[in-house]
C-alpha cells in the first residue's frame, strides 16, 4: 500500500467522485446563461434613424395665419345703470346710481346696492338726482329727502363693506 505525505495532491478521478459528475454539467450550463445575458442588446446595436430617411411633405399654413386682428371687432358694453326688475309704483323718473342692483324691496319701499364706497356714491348721486330734476335736502346722517312736483321718496345711504347700500321709500 502505497503512504501518503501530507501535501500530497491525489489525482481526482470522475469515478471516484459521483458528486462531481452530477454537480459540474448544471454549474456549466448556467455559467452560459449568465454570460449570454450579460451580452450587448441587438436593439442598442442598430444606429439611430437617420432624419433623411423621412419624407418631407408640404402643407398649407393654418387657416388663421393670415388674420388682421388689428380689424377684429370688439365688442363694446354700455355702462350698465341698473340691474333688476322695479315695482311698479316706483316713481319712473327717479334715477338709479349707475351699477345699482336690486337687492331688497317691499311695499313702496326699495334697496339697491352699488358696488363702491359711500363716498364715491353719496355726492355723485345726489349731483345726478338734481340734474334730474329733484330737489334733495339733508333730513339726518345718511338720510335726505327728495322732492320732484307731488312726487317724494325719503333717501337713505349707507356703508355696507366695500360698497354702498342705497334705501328709498317713496
């Protein structure tokens, strides 16, 4: 019998090893696939499409490109007087400041809102009132009374936020 040295390197043999034998064939076989997936892309291979390759085609420029909008007409809005529906006792000749709105009414009686300061209210209406015809004299703080002929309606102005809240009683 033959003495083995320590060191000493024994030829391996596939007989000997069974494990070897079954162990080495799937180590190769996925030893390939993991190389074959590191691989370079086909699709990262083919250069880029080239802008000659495209056909140029000619169209016709967009409707509008010839418009003047220097000769558009616009549309012009008159000052709004007045927005909604008086009773039918309120005295006709009796003007409303301009951008009024009816916000409250009863009977012989009104309120309309006017959407800017008492004090760009107040002096210039009562400045449109006697243009009109109406003569207004103070009765109170905020309060006048207005008299045209037969006719009369008790005024009264008062703050309300950034606006103007106008009474008239007539």
């Amino acid at each position: 019998m033959e003495t083995l040295s320590v060191g000493a390197r024994l030829p391996l043999r596939w007989s000997s090893r069974p494990a070897l034998r079954v162990a080495i064939p799937p180590l190769l076989a996925a030893l390939l696939v993991a190389c074959g997936a590191c691989g370079h892309d086909q699709r990262a291979q083919a250069p880029p499409p080239k802008t000659a390759d495209l056909p140029t085609q000619e169209v016709a420029p967009p409707p509008d490109a010839l418009v003047d909008v220097t000769k558009d007409r616009q549309e012009h809005r008159r000052a709004e007087s007045f927005s909604g529906v008086l009773p039918a006792g309120f005295p006709r000749g009796l003007p409303l400041p301009p951008q009024a709105s009816l916000v409250d009414q009863g009977v012989r009686w009104v309120e309309v809102l006017v959407p800017r300061h008492l004090t760009d209210v107040q002096q210039p209406y009562l400045t449109q009132l006697r243009a009109a015809g109406w003569s207004a004299s103070a009765s109170g703080l905020g309060t006048f009374e207005l008299h045209r002929g037969a006719a009369g309606v008790r005024l009264q102005v008062r703050a309300q936020g950034p606006s103007t809240r106008l009474r008239l009683a007539y």
